[in-house]
C-alpha cells in the first residue's frame, strides 16, 4: 500500500488552512450529534470509530495529483 499525502502539491497555504479548519468544523459537529444521540460514552466511541474510518478512507484513496502510477489495491 502507499501512503498518500494529507495536502496535494498544489495546494497553497490558503488552501492548507481552509482544509484543516474545514477537518476540525466537521470533526466537531461528528461529535456533537454523536453525543447528542448516543449519550457521553457511546457518543465519543462513535466519535472514535467514524473517524478513524474517515481518515482511513483519506488516506488510501488517491487524489487527482498524485503520482500516476501509484495503484492502490
């Protein structure tokens, strides 16, 4: 597997912010309605899990700038 890069090369500083700031808005409202709907402990376990596979899924799949003949399988 190859690990594919957070930011493309193509992004400016801008961008970058734009992206991480857009990651912890919705970061938060994952959490709030977990919270919201499975309590404080089920909540943050959601919380956990979602995340952790949305991260998983940004993190494989390829983006547009990438290398092409990076092949994930």
């Amino acid at each position: 597997m190859i690990a594919l890069a957070y930011f493309s090369e193509n992004n400016d500083r801008i961008d970058r912010g734009g992206k991480i700031l857009a990651d912890i808005f919705c970061a938060a409202i994952i959490l709030l309605f977990a919270i919201t709907f499975f309590g404080v402990l089920g909540g943050l376990l959601g919380f956990i899990i979602l995340e952790g596979a949305l991260l998983a899924v940004d993190y494989v799949v390829p983006h547009r700038d990438d290398a092409s003949g990076a092949l994930i399988r």
